[in-house]
C-alpha cells in the first residue's frame, strides 16, 4: 500500500531533501513508524515520547486534519496524501 507523504522544507534534512515520500501504514502511527525505519531520527522531531505528533506541527490526510479523525489511529489506503505541516503562529 503506498501512501504520499508531503515533507516541509526544515524537516527534508532527515529525509535526504525529499520533499515528497512513498510510505505505507495501515493507519498515521504505522506510517510514523515505516518514516521512522527509512529515515532514523525523524519520529521524534515529530511526535512526543508519548507517540503523539507534537504540538507545533498538523498532520492532514488529504486536507483533513487527522485531529478531527482519529488522530494517530487514522486509517490509510492506498493513495493517500498525508501532509506534515508546521504551525504557524504570529502577527
């Protein structure tokens, strides 16, 4: 199952400046996990110790908010979008 994961700019140093990834998982925390075996390091500047993704940063499944899904427990299928996107905050 391949699901397109969108990577930000500050983060494409953990994932050999590819801004675009092919990953699987059945749902977001499996998908965390096969990021995290392709390229070591990158779960924890995602995600808390706790497995949750960090505060300052959204995770959207095909421009949804997976905090309005199911959270890490989002299912995946094939052809999925996921984009990691960092909070923006300011004025």
């Amino acid at each position: 199952m391949a699901i397109t994961v969108l990577v930000p700019t500050a983060l494409q140093n953990f994932t050999n400046n590819q801004a675009t990834l092919e990953c699987s998982g059945s749902n977001i925390s499996e998908l965390l996990d096969s990021l995290e075996q392709s390229f070591p390091g990158i779960k924890s500047r995602l995600c808390d110790e706790a497995g949750k993704p960090r505060r300052f940063l959204n995770l959207y499944l095909n421009s949804e908010d997976i905090r309005f899904l199911e959270g890490t427990d989002t299912p995946l299928k094939d052809g999925d979008e996921v984009s990691i996107v960092p909070a923006v905050a300011g004025g």
